[in-house]
C-alpha cells in the first residue's frame, strides 16, 4: 500500500496530532492514579498518545522520503535518522525512543500498560512536544520548497 501524503493531508495530519496532544495536555491536571482507574479516560488518552506519536512517525519518514536520507528499517531508526540528520537536536534521543517505545506497547500490548507508563507520557510530554515541533518544522520547510 502507497499513501500519498498532500499538502492537505498532511495538514490534517498537524490538526489530528494537536488535537490528540491538547487532551493529553489537559489529563495531566489529573491524577495517573485517577486517569487509570477510569477506564473510558484512560483508553482515550492512550488513543491520543498512539495518535499524536503516529503522526510524528508518519512526518518522520515524509522527510526521509523527500530528503532523500537512508531508508529505515522501523520507526525507531527513523527518528534516529532525523537526530543525525540534525532535524531532530540530539539531546532528545531518550525521549524519540521512549516515544516509540510506549508507542509500541500500546499498540501491541495494551493490558501491559501501567500507570508508570502513563507517568512516563506525562513526564515526556514537553520533549515529545520539542520533537513534534522539531518534525513540523522540517516538513513546512518542505512544502514551503514545493
């Protein structure tokens, strides 16, 4: 499967993903304890998480297409790439991999997913927020280039 990604696309895309981080934004005057215990809240903010790091991801390997930079082999390697392409700053590679990471968990191993991993989110939330920033960034300098 090919999935073009337009200029409209993509901007709906940067609108899903700030939508999904304002409701992650707003749970963190709430409790993990809290959070976790109501289990519509809880499911909806993992749903944000997976939504507001998928777009991060699927922005990550747009650059790596347009910038004609080495193929990763998953999602990992992808914002590696973007780190020692200096599209990401290095001092947020922790943080790009713990993103995917709790990415992955949620996807594939939901009944895993502890309130130290929803602590995890909460703490990460300002440097996956730098690493969002840093990839729209990239991807309005491509499109401003089109």
């Amino acid at each position: 499967m090919c999935l073009v990604l337009t200029e409209d696309k993509i901007g709906k895309i940067f609108e899903n993903a700030e939508k999904a981080q304002a409701f992650i934004k707003k749970c963190t005057n709430i409790s993990v304890d809290e959070l976790v215990k109501d289990r519509e809240l809880f499911c909806a903010y993992l749903y944000c998480f997976v939504v507001y790091s998928q777009a991060v991801l699927t922005l990550a390997n747009y650059i790596i297409v347009k910038r004609k930079l080495e193929l990763p082999r998953n999602f990992q390697e992808s914002l590696s790439i973007l780190i020692d392409n200096d599209i990401i700053p290095d001092h947020l590679e922790p943080q790009a991999k713990l993103m995917v990471e709790l990415r992955n968990l949620i996807l594939h191993s939901e009944a895993e997913v502890s309130s130290d991993n929803v602590k995890a989110i909460m703490e990460g939330l300002p440097h996956f927020e730098e690493i969002y920033i840093a990839v729209k960034g990239e991807v309005n300098k491509i499109l401003a280039e089109l």
